[in-house]
C-alpha cells in the first residue's frame, strides 16, 4: 500500500509529526500535556506576563501559553460541536474494548483505505512505517526499538487483518450499525436475535434472496474484532510493562 509522504508540523510547538492527536496536528507531548492540564484543572501563570511566550518562540517553556495556543486551535478545530468532549485517556483506554475496536477498524477503512494508517484512538492515528518515530517524544526512558517492535507486531496481528476484512466486506451504514449492535449485545439473546432477526428483514426488503453468505460474513467479520478486542487487552498489559503512554495517567507535573 500506498503512504502518506506530505511534511507535516505539530500546529503548537512546531515539531516534525507524522500523525495527529486528538484530532489535529499535534505532537504526542503537546497532546498529552494539554489532557493533562485539563484534568488537573490547574491554573496556569505566564512566565512573561503577558500571554504572548509561544508568539515570540513556539519551544518556549511557558505552560501558559502552550496550553492557551492548543485550546485555541482545538476549539476552532471543533467548532462545529456544542460541547468539546475531552478523550479521558491515551491509547489505553481506547483500545480495550469490543466497541473501540469495532469503531476504529471501521473509520481507518474508510478514511484511509490506500495507506497502513490506523486508528490508535478515537482522535489519533498511525501509519505502520512511522511507528518509530511515534515514540521521538517520549520524555521517560523506554527502549525505543523494543517498543517499536512490540507495537508493529500487535498491527500487523491484528489492526491491519480487520481493516483489511472491513475494505472486503465494505459493510453498508445498516450493516454497520447491526454491528454495532451485536457488539454492544453480544452476550444478550434476546437482543441478538431481534437484531439478527431484523437483518433478515433488511435483505428480504433490499431484494436479496441469497443473503445468507452476506450475514455469515458480518458475524465473523464480529469475530475477528471480537480477537482484535482481546488481544488489547493483553497488549495494554505489555505495554504497561514497558513503560509506554504511562505519562497520559500521571498528575501534571510541578
């Protein structure tokens, strides 16, 4: 497959990225350091008195105006929407569930179908050729080509097979929310089978007589997200272990 080429800079800081969080391009460090002010609802001082530090050099140390030129950016970037909900979590909170995986697996088809890009939370991506340089700003001390490694062999397990399967299986909006369904019921009968019931009128009602294969292939497209929904688990543990994304659960630092 085809990746994305285009030079791209964080919108704060301006540093080289190759992805974007929290749905703009932005570093990983200035991302996590703005969720971090959010939940600690902290109140922040200028270093220079007058709110104008990331103006004059956009490294500048001044907490301030780093989180004042994010909050500016993001607002307009989300302007469209009433309320501006703020992701509680790094990937980890994102990725261990069936409906997450669902989700992602779905909208990196969609918006990305030529390239190895993923979905590593709700408003952050991936390609698989820039994994390494998804942990340049790591302010801990981690074994980068280990780290690396670990995070390309759980993307090629798992996220790439179900993208794959969603760009086969090109699910319609109905489909998708039968889906959606089953993921959220799974375990429940009755509400399985009334939306499994209600598929069967679906086709019936689009004219497909032979929609049996169709409905094999969207429950096992369930069960592939359903592995992918287990091994995050197991992943979020390694990399717990590795001391990755832990600084997204610290307190802001003094």
């Amino acid at each position: 497959m085809t990746t994305s080429t285009q030079e791209r800079n964080c919108l704060i800081c301006e540093v080289p990225i190759s992805d974007c969080h929290l749905g703009i391009d932005s570093c990983r460090a200035c991302a996590v350091f703005y969720k971090r002010v959010v939940s600690s609802n902290r109140e922040l001082k200028c270093k220079g008195g007058r709110d104008d530090c990331i103006q004059e050099n956009p490294t500048t140390a001044c907490r301030k105006c780093r989180f004042q030129r994010f909050s500016e950016i993001y607002a307009k970037a989300s302007e469209s929407v009433e309320e501006i909900v703020i992701e509680k979590a790094f990937i980890a909170n994102t990725t261990n569930n069936l409906f997450a995986a669902l989700d992602s697996a779905y909208r990196a088809a969609r918006y990305f179908p030529d390239e190895d890009t993923i979905f590593t939370s709700y408003t952050a991506t991936l390609n698989i050729d820039s994994v390494e340089s998804f942990f340049d700003d790591c302010s801990h001390e981690i074994n980068l080509e280990e780290a690396a490694k670990e995070m390309r062999k759980n993307i090629l397990r798992s996220e790439i097979p179900n993208k794959a399967l969603f760009m086969k299986f090109r699910p319609t909006d109905k489909e998708f929310l039968a889906l959606i369904g089953l993921s959220l019921w799974n375990n429940v009968t009755k509400n399985r089978e009334a939306i499994l019931k209600e598929s069967h009128v679906m086709y019936r009602n689009q004219g497909i007589i032979d929609y049996a294969t169709r409905l094999g292939e969207l429950l096992c497209l369930l069960v592939n997200i359903e592995r992918k929904s287990f091994y995050s688990k197991e992943e979020i543990e390694v990399y717990r272990l590795m001391n990755l994304f832990n600084e997204a659960f610290d307190d802001i630092d003094q």
